[in-house]
C-alpha cells in the first residue's frame, strides 16, 4: 500500500488562455503560484532548455495545429530532440532561434510538416546559419495530407528502432486526445503512432508502412472514433473495449492500465493535464496535454487525462489510479492552470496521495 506521505515534487501550472509561457521555481509547499505567460511558443522553448538543456537536434512544428507535433511525440523521444513550435510567419521566432542557440550543441533541426506549415523560406534560412535541415513530410509518398507526414515520421521512427515490429493506430482525423494517451508509451517502446480515421487507414500508412514493415497494430480508441473494422482490415487487435472506451478518459486509463501490464511504464513521474471537451478541437482544448506528452515521452512515464472536460467519475478514477500506481516519492507533474485541472482536482489529489511542492509554469 502507498505510503501517506509520498511527495508530489512538482506541479506544473499554466495560464491556459491561448497563452502560456514557463518558468520554473520552487515555492512553499501546498501552495501555488499562477502567473500569465507570453503564448505557447515561449512554452516550448522554456521547456526545451529546462527539461533538455543540452541537445545535438530539435524537432521544429507548426504551433497551430497538432497532428505533426503529435506525429513528433516518439521520435522527440528517440533524437532526444525537444519539439519546438513556429507559426510559420516569415523568418523563425528570434525567441525560438535564441532557444536554438542556448542549447548549445544543436546541429540538426527536423522540420516535421510540409511547405505550406513550415516554409521553404523559413528552411533556407536555418541552412544559412549552419544548421543541417531534414524535413519529414508526405512528398516521398506523394501525399501532403497529414496522413503523408504521419507515414514519413512512422518511417524515420523503424530506422532508429529496427527492432519495434509494434505501431499503435489511432485516430488522426477527428481528435488527439488518444493519441495524446499513448504518446509516451509508444515513445517508450519505440512504436510509431500511426493515423486512421472513422473509415479506413489510409493508403499511405497502411501500404509504406504497416504493410511494409509487417507490424502488429494495437488499435486504441472506442467504435465511435476507431471502428473494429478499420484496426482489422490492417490485421490489427484492439486493446481497448468499447466498455472501456465510453469517453477519452476511460480510454486513457484503459491503455496506461494495458501498457502498465507490460511494465512499460515508469511510475516515479505521473503527469496529469485536461482531456478536452468532447467536440471542441479549439486549441485551447490539447495544449496543455500536448506539452504534458513531449515530457512524459522523456521518462517513459504515464500521462492521466482529468480536468477539463471530465465528469465526476472520470475525475475520481484518475485519482484512484494516480493513488494506486504512484511511487512513493514519486513526482506528479500537473500540467495546466485552474481553467484545464481545477483547484479541487489538485486539493483531492493531494488528499489521497500526500504534499506538495510547486514547480510553476507561467
């Protein structure tokens, strides 16, 4: 049984407002302090330089969306190259270069994305100032769709583990939240997450990749998301049941409680960050559990959906499976401000698994 006292080292906190930036600092215990950041590109770089700190790559996306970024997540993990994000107006972010420039040993930059996310302009500018520049997009398979990027980062993530026979299938078209939910797990094992949608996998993954490279698919995601006739027309199993799979939160669990199973999961840093409102793909609604993914793919560690968008059920078993599967002293890492995870969210957890001390994000 878990100990009482177990401490929570870190909570992260953010202004979620279509703005949040980081900073890190230890205040007193049980308490938290909330300040407004810049935006979500200011988050990135502050969280590249305090979780990286050194680094021979980064990855670079576009700020806007998320199926590259979340494309990204495994092969974040496996360049040991943090994600940093542009909007793409013009020349690079100065903050972003400066980003670039303060870890200190960066000779690569990957761009995940097409021209029309990432420009050509922007490209040639990073290859004037020294850097080599790979990018990662649909044009070897002659698709520019998301699905193109998807396969050709899928591709990139077999070359560096040769050994990986294993991808996960999610849905890439109408959501991000399951494939938020195994990110870290598939980055952990070296697993491509590869995109379907409600009709097929397409062609582009499904022949290049899966096919090719003769994989076993574990398809995540209840029928409403990710039918069975989709994961099995790829020969693929299900690990996740329409009856665990009712909402995004039970989906969430079912994979963590799948992979835990495995023991591919490091339980001494749990993360939690908002799952999103059903049907609302604002960016507001994956932001934080996108930042939450990139480092929990560093450690191999699982990342809880509550918060925003959770009903009280939802909320209490990620408590319960927080409590349960924590180590003692473990860190857990809550990622977004009262807006995404609610005080009462923290203070219950705090009751079940023991104290605080803050580590803010602004």
């Amino acid at each position: 049984m878990l100990k009482k006292n177990k401490k929570i080292l870190s909570v992260i906190t953010a202004t979620l407002v279509m703005a949040i930036g980081i900073s890190f600092t230890n205040v007193q215990a049980a308490s938290i302090k909330r300040m407004n950041g810049s935006n979500r590109i200011d988050t990135a770089n502050k969280t590249a330089k305090e979780i990286f700190q050194k680094s021979e790559a980064v990855i670079l996306v576009n700020g806007t969306g998320y199926a590259d970024a979340v494309s990204s997540a495994p092969l974040s993990k496996l360049l040991n190259a943090p994600i940093l994000l542009t909007e793409n107006k013009g020349a690079l972010e100065s903050d972003v270069l400066k980003t670039i420039n303060d870890l200190q040993n960066v000779k690569k930059i990957y761009i995940v994305g097409g021209t029309g996310v990432v420009s050509t302009t922007m490209e040639n500018s990073l290859k004037s100032k020294g850097f080599q520049v790979i990018r990662y997009d649909g044009q070897k398979y002659g698709d520019k769709t998301r699905y193109g990027t998807n396969a050709r980062v899928a591709e990139e993530i077999l070359k560096l583990s040769p050994k990986s026979k294993t991808g996960i299938l999610v849905n890439g078209q109408d959501g991000y939240a399951d494939a938020l939910s195994v990110a870290s797990v598939a980055a952990t094992n070296g697993y491509p997450v590869l995109f379907g949608n409600t009709q097929n996998v397409p062609n582009v993954i499904k022949n290049n990749i899966i096919s090719k490279n003769k994989l076993q698919i574990l398809g995540v995601g209840g029928s409403g998301v990710l039918p069975s006739s989709v994961v099995s027309s790829v020969s693929g199993k299900k690990i996740t049941s329409d009856a665990q799979s009712k909402n995004r939160f039970q989906t969430n669990l079912a994979v963590l409680e799948y992979f835990k199973g495995k023991g591919g999961l490091d339980f001494s840093n749990v993360y939690i960050a908002a799952g999103g409102q059903a049907g609302k793909a604002g960016q507001s609604q994956f932001a934080d559990a996108l930042v939450a993914s990139a480092a929990a793919a560093k450690t191999g560690s699982p990342l809880v959906l509550s918060g925003l968008g959770a009903g009280t059920t939802e909320i209490a078993n990620a408590e319960k499976f927080v409590e349960t599967n924590i180590e003692d002293e473990g860190n857990l890492v809550i990622v977004g401000g009262k807006a995404s995870v609610s005080e009462s969210v923290e203070q219950k957890l705090d009751e079940k698994v023991g104290d605080f001390r803050i580590l803010d994000i602004f």
